[in-house]
C-alpha cells in the first residue's frame, strides 16, 4: 500500500507532466498556425509573379494579404509590405488605396502625425479613385478633420470638402466648422463671412452640430453685432455704472432704453437661461417704472467672471428687485469694441 508521502508525489508529478504536455502541445499548434500563415502569406506573395494578371486580380491579393497581416495585429509588417509595394510599382493604380490602410495602421497604433503624413501625401501625389464605392481622397480628408489639431490645417481640409464632396457632407455643417477655425486664427473677415454662409443656408435654424451648442444663435449673434451701430457700449465698467445710476436716479426711462443692447438683450428669471431667450427685448423701461422710485445698492455684485458684473436695483412694478447684468464685450473683430461694456440684460427676482 502507498504511503500517504507517495501518493502526493505521485499527484505532483502526473500534474507537472500534464503542464509539460500542454504546454508543448500549445506552443506546437502555435509554431503550426504561424508556419501555415507565413506560407499563406509567401503564396500569396508567388501569385504576384504570376504573368498576365490583370489589375484586378493583382488588387484582390495584395489586399488579401493586408488583411491577412490586419487579422494578426501585424501592422508594422503591412506598412512595411504596403510601403514597399508602392515604392517598386509606381503605377499600380491603386497606390492611393494601398497608402490609406497604411495611414489607417498608424491611426490604430495612436501615430497620428504619422498618419496625417500618407493621408496629406495621397492627397496631393495621387489622383483620387473611387474602391468599393468610396472616394480614397474623401476618406483621406474625413480621418484628417478627426486627427488634425492645427486650424490652419484644417481650414484647408474643409474647404475641400466643401469644394469637391458637397453632396457627400453637410455644408451647414462643414460652414459652421470652417467659421470656427477662421475665427480660432483670427481671421475674422473670413469668420463673419462664413458664418454669414452658415446662416443663408435651409437648415441653419435647426441643425444639431456635436460639439459646437446652439449654433445657429451664436453664429447670429456675432453677425447681428458685426451689423450694429454698437453705440451702447462704454469705455469701462466704471462708466457703463455711472450713466445707469444717473439715468436711474433722473428718472429717465428713454435714456436707459437707450443704453440697453440692441443685440440679444434679455430679461429673464434667475431660473431661465438668458440664451434661451427669443429675439430682442423690446419693452420700454418706463412702463416698469410708472413714476415709481427705483433705488440701486451702492456696489456692483461681482459676477462668475471678472468680465461680469450685477447691479441690483429695487422698485420696479410686477416684480420689484431686477439685477441688471453687465458684462465686457468679446468681439475681437473689432478692436475698438472689443474689450468695453454693455448692459447685455435683466435678471427679474431675488438672486438665487
């Protein structure tokens, strides 16, 4: 009879013999698969020698073979494959295609200048062809929006889109975009001129951009301010105070609807949002005011920002306390304007 001893050798030895084994057995199916892939790889690679194939035969194995280096998470040998190839047959005809799944490789591995390199390179060495149905540069021009981070760059790649795929993108969209980067670059003739294309076309009012919210008002906003007589502003924060205090104080209603913002002026509740609101505020202050006396704190609220400020003032009929809202002009475009104040709006109620 064994021993208690013998037995647990016995067991150790029978379970490190079945690792041994299986690990034997596992790197063999694993040395069997990759031999059988590399000859598939090289048979694939004999076929191309093979005289009189015709372009498409010669497309259909040199992209079986790519993806057959894809499905192996091989992407530095498809580059390498891809690159060669391309290099040593010129005019293949498909070298733009060939090009693009090398940009796409690099994108996979997170080498994006790498692949903003081949993708620029097919567009500007190769004509454009069209392989499944897809146009190669429009491609090219997709991926280089999503990985480009230079506006400069990527004016260019709208503007192309635009030019040369209308129908294939959405031209209130790419507007949009292409405004954003003018202005991104100071370019802001280019800017109001494109956002002023932006809003001339069907769906401008509608459309739902990612990324870029309430679009059609912001696009509006800046045109209407770039039309304006801008006359509201004033030099400094201390100034814009100092005229509502005394229109306030001489009871000169005509003066304060004077001093209002003629672009996007809004009266709302601390619980609506002043964005929300729609078109120009067109009451006049005197009705509110009906011979009432309305009284201001002595000091202005500071707001979110050092660009923002409150007043808070007392007295007007309806709801008694508004806090009239200041903020200092971002308009870059015009650099006399830029950089002043406006009385921009109201809010009605007691501070929240």
């Amino acid at each position: 009879m064994m021993t208690r001893k013998k037995v647990i050798s016995t067991l150790t030895s029978i379970i490190a013999f079945s690792l041994v084994l299986t690990v034997t057995v596992s790197c063999a199916k694993k040395k069997d698969k990759n031999e059988g892939y590399e000859a598939n790889i090289l048979a694939m690679q004999d076929l191309l020698l093979s005289e009189n194939l015709t372009e498409e035969a010669r497309y259909g194995i040199i992209k079986k073979i790519a993806t057959t280096y894809l499905s192996n998470k091989q992407n530095a040998e498809l580059i390498v494959y891809l690159t060669d190839w391309v290099e040593s047959h010129p005019q293949d005809k498909f070298n733009a295609y060939w090009l693009l799944m090398v940009a796409h490789s690099y994108m996979q591995t997170n080498e994006d200048p790498m692949a903003e390199f081949y993708f620029e390179r097919i567009i500007k060495n190769y004509q454009d062809l069209e392989v499944e149905g897809k146009s190669v540069h429009f491609l090219c021009l997709e991926n280089l929006i999503k990985i480009s981070h230079n506006s400069d760059s990527r004016i260019k790649y709208f503007n192309q889109l635009i030019n040369r795929f209308p129908s294939s993108v959405s031209i209130t969209e790419m507007y949009m975009r292409l405004a954003r980067e003018y202005e991104n670059i100071g370019e802001w003739t280019k800017a109001l001129r494109t956002y002023n294309m932006f809003l001339e076309q069907p769906d401008a009012a509608s459309i739902q951009i990612t990324d870029i919210p309430d679009a059609y008002n912001y696009a509006k906003t800046l045109i209407d301010f770039n039309k304006s007589p801008k006359d509201w502003t004033f030099r400094s924060l201390a100034s814009l105070e100092a005229a509502i205090r005394e229109a306030i104080y001489r009871y000169q209603p005509n003066r304060l609807d004077a001093m209002r913002s003629k672009v996007n002026f809004f009266a709302v509740s601390w619980k609506q949002d002043e964005n929300a609101s729609t078109g120009q505020v067109a009451f006049s202050m005197g009705n509110y005011m009906h011979g009432n006396r309305i009284t201001c704190d002595k000091e202005l609220i500071p707001g979110p920002t050092p660009n923002e400020a409150y007043l808070r003032t007392t007295g007007w009929t309806t709801m008694p306390t508004w806090y009239f809202y200041f903020r200092e002009v971002n308009f870059p475009a015009d650099p006399d304007i830029h950089g002043r104040w406006e009385w921009a709006g109201i809010y009605i109620g007691d501070m929240l």
